[in-house]
C-alpha cells in the first residue's frame, strides 16, 4: 500500500467491516483524498494536512470532526508501518462550545405529556397514549430519541422492569431498569398495543404507528415541536436554539443530581452509575449533560454549606 487513494479504501474498508457507521468520516476522508491527489502515502506533509484542516473559513466544529478523522487514519496508517509518524499537528482545534442544552423543569415536562391530549386522531385513536407513553419513557428512562423508537416488544420487560437496548451509540447495548411508576404507565400503554398489528410478532416496534411499525424520528419530532408549542415552552428571548426533544436525556441527568443530592448521597460515587445508565463510555461523556441550573447550584451549595459547618 503505497498511495493514498489505496490506503483510505483500505482503511474505510475495515471500519465497515467492524461494524462502524462511519458516514461523514468517509467523506472527510474521500475529500481529503481528492484535495492531495493519488500520492505516495510518504509525500504527506505536515503542511498540507493542516491546510485542509483548517479550510479558509473561520473555525468551526467541522474543524475538530476533520481533525478526528484523519487522526484515526494516520494512527491507522502507523500502527501497520505505511508511516513512521503522523502528519497531523496536535493537539487538535479546540472550538468554544456554544449550545447549551435546554433542561425542562418538572411543571414542564407535565405540560408536554398534558399536551398529547390534542393528538387525537379518528385514523389512529391510540396516537394520544402512543406518543405519551415513548416521552415519558425518553425521560423516565433517560433515552436517546432513536432508542426508544427502536425498542421492540420483546425488549420490555415489564415483570422484571427492565429496557434492553441494543446497538446503539458507539455499537453498545445496555439493560436499563426502570422504575414502578414508568413500568405501570407502559403496562396500561401494553395492553392497548396489543391491539395493534405485529407484523414481526414479539420483534415487533412497542411504540408503533397505526399499521404496527415504527415510528420515524422526523414523526416524532415533528409532533414533539407541535407539543411543545401547544404546551407554551419556549427558550428565553435572545437564545439560538428552542427546547429540543433530546434535551428530555439531558433533563433527566440533571433531574437525578438533584435528587441525589437531596437524598445526601454521594454525587461523585454515583456520577459512574449515572454514566452506564445512560450507555456513556466514560464520565466526561456524561458531564456534558450536566447544565447547571439553579436547582442543582442551589442543591450543591446547600452540600457545601452542610461540610463546611462540619469542618468549623
């Protein structure tokens, strides 16, 4: 393997192999080819490989995301000996981040699952408790949006109260319990399925449309924004973004540091758990999650004052 056309097929090859997604780090990778031409791998320069990087528009994310990529093909490229070193500058961009994620007060999330009561539907009359039910899981449980659209039938299992989740970020799968109040509440929503078609028997979508397959997430969210408008919940004046469905993981992070505070447990020794309910692969990823909002500051500071009295 000489040239660099050769050495990204290969290296595309083998991530689809393993089992990777891998969409936009093909196309960085094809268009960082086509930027260098067909040229001997060794040719690479420092150089020309920041150029690219960095483009001629002002920073952005897409920065890091290119930086990434090709840092995974060159370490590639090392680890079988086509390179003795990576060309790649590092550390890589780091663009200040932005968005701040929108965490739902408790009176909010009630006003969104109140608000299902307008999708009634003659076509679909089980649309209201459809659609309530697979929120109140994405929060109750702390899912991702394609989570939960993904749970089948035979993943629910409501006697011993646990989701089983299957390849979803990162390939990982993961069993997450449930509590007793989300357990009856997708009991009731259970027993109206079943009336539903199961074109894949127990395989079959849990959350399903009228015709017993899944829901798509441009369904979902298209149907979250009408909620969410009908419900009056909106960002504050000034703000870039509006609440968005994923923001339900985020709330339910934040939801449970407060309660553990109030409970006097040891946030720090949990943060693990919290970590692995959510399938992160580490803590960092999961204190992305954690907006400060005033209920956690106030919570936290109360911790504080309570050591420091110890401590005087």
């Amino acid at each position: 393997m000489t040239a660099l056309t050769e050495a990204i097929d290969a290296y595309i090859a083998l991530k689809h192999t393993l089992g990777a997604v891998f969409r936009a780090e093909m196309r960085i990778l094809r268009s960082f080819g086509h930027a260098l031409g067909d040229i001997p791998i060794d040719a690479i320069d420092r150089p020309a490989v920041q150029t690219f990087c960095r483009g001629t528009d002002p920073p952005t994310r897409w920065w890091e995301r290119k930086h990434q990529a090709l840092r995974g093909f060159f370490a590639y490229l090392v680890a079988r000996g086509h390179l003795a070193a990576s060309p790649l500058s590092e550390p890589g961009p780091r663009i200040p981040r932005l968005f701040e994620a929108y965490i739902y007060s408790r009176e909010e999330l009630q006003r969104l699952l109140d608000a299902t009561s307008i999708l009634q539907d003659s076509r679909f009359p089980l649309q209201p408790i459809t659609f309530r039910s697979l929120l109140l899981t994405l929060y109750g449980a702390g899912l991702r949006p394609s989570e939960g659209l993904r749970l089948r039938c035979c993943d629910v299992d409501l006697n011993d109260r646990v989701l089983a989740i299957w390849d979803t970020k990162f390939f990982k799968s993961r069993l997450v319990p449930i509590g007793t109040a989300l357990a009856a509440a997708l009991g009731t929503y259970n027993k109206v399925r079943q009336g539903l078609p199961m074109p894949a028997q127990a395989r079959s979508a849990f959350f399903a449309s009228r015709t017993g397959s899944v829901i798509t997430l441009s369904r979902l969210e298209t149907v979250f924004v009408r909620l969410r408008e009908h419900a009056g919940i909106q960002s504050p004046p000034g703000a870039r973004w509006q609440p968005r469905l994923h923001d339900m993981r985020h709330a339910f992070a934040v939801h449970r540091l407060v309660a553990w505070y109030r409970e006097g447990a040891d946030v720090q020794a949990c943060l693990p758990l919290l970590s692995t309910y959510l399938g992160h692969v580490n803590v960092s990823g999961t204190q992305a999650y954690l907006t400060m909002t005033p209920e956690l500051l106030a919570e936290a500071s109360k911790r504080f004052e309570r050591y420091a009295a110890i401590g005087e």
